[in-house]
C-alpha cells in the first residue's frame, strides 16, 4: 500500500477536487439557470484533472522514483491513480447529485425535453445517478490511461546520449 501512497493521495485531492467544481458549478447556476450551458462549462474541468494527474505524476517521479522515472513507472502510477479515482468516482457522484445538486437531474431533463434535445424517455435514461455513475467510472478509466501516457511520455528521465 505504500507503495501506491502518491497514488491514493492524488486519487482523493481529484475526488475533492470534482465536488468543488461541482459545486461551483451549482452556486453559479450551470445546475439551473444557465442549465443550458452546463455541459460547455464542465469539459473544462479536463484542465484541472489533467493538471492533477502531471502534478501526481511529478510527485512521484521526484519523491519515490527519487528524479529518475522511466515512461513505465509513470504509466503503471497514472493507471493505478485513474484505478482509485474510478474507485471513488460513484462517491463522488453520489455526493455531488444528492447533497449538492438534488435537482441537477429533474432540471436537466426537464431543459431537454422543453428544448426537444430529447424526449422525456431519452432524458430519463440519459439523466440519472446510474448512468452518471458509469459514465464516471468509464470516463476515468478512459482519460485516465491516455493522460497517463502523455504525461508519462513527458516526465519521463531522458537518457543521456
């Protein structure tokens, strides 16, 4: 387990992290008012996860590989970090759709069907903690090895010709 410690640490600063955005998200009406906008404004929490996974990764690479890592070492730590953030993701979604935005759902698919972006059955089955919760998981899991990988590519310790 101490092995993967950097992991875990980063793996929870990420899930906080996903709840304050929630919560801004909500406290500046993208949960609302501005429901329409919402889903424009929430990719661009891919920065502060991306963000999040270098910063983990050079945590890593500086203070367990001790400033040499190889491109293997920083993709197994990405993988094993988009492991305990996919882990933690139905929390986090749970948290965030239940205490922090209990409408999200009723006012979003109430917006899709007033806006014929759906029917009221396609919102329904789109719009729900089930559905989000998956998406979480596979959504972490996903971005989670290719960030892994570029950043990796990037941090690793070059060799000396």
């Amino acid at each position: 387990m101490k092995n993967f410690s950097v992991e875990i640490k980063w793996g929870i600063l990420f899930s906080l992290l996903s709840m304050v955005w929630v919560i801004g998200e909500f406290v500046v009406g993208l949960h609302d008012i501005h429901i329409a906008k919402q889903p424009i404004y929430t990719n661009l929490f891919a920065f502060v996860a991306i963000s999040i996974y270098a910063l983990a990764l050079r945590d890593k690479k500086v203070n367990y590989f001790k400033g040499e890592m190889s491109w293997q070492q920083g993709f197994l730590c990405g993988l094993v970090l988009s492991a305990v953030v996919a882990l933690l993701s139905p929390i986090v979604q749970y948290v965030s759709y239940t205490f922090i935005s209990p409408r999200f759902f009723a006012n979003i698919i109430d917006y899709s069907v007033k806006n014929k972006v759906q029917t009221l059955a396609e919102a329904e089955a789109y719009f729900n903690m089930r559905t989000y919760i998956i998406q979480g998981i596979s959504g972490s899991l996903s971005m989670g090895v290719i960030s892994s990988s570029i950043i990796a590519y990037l941090l690793k310790t070059k060799t000396k010709k």
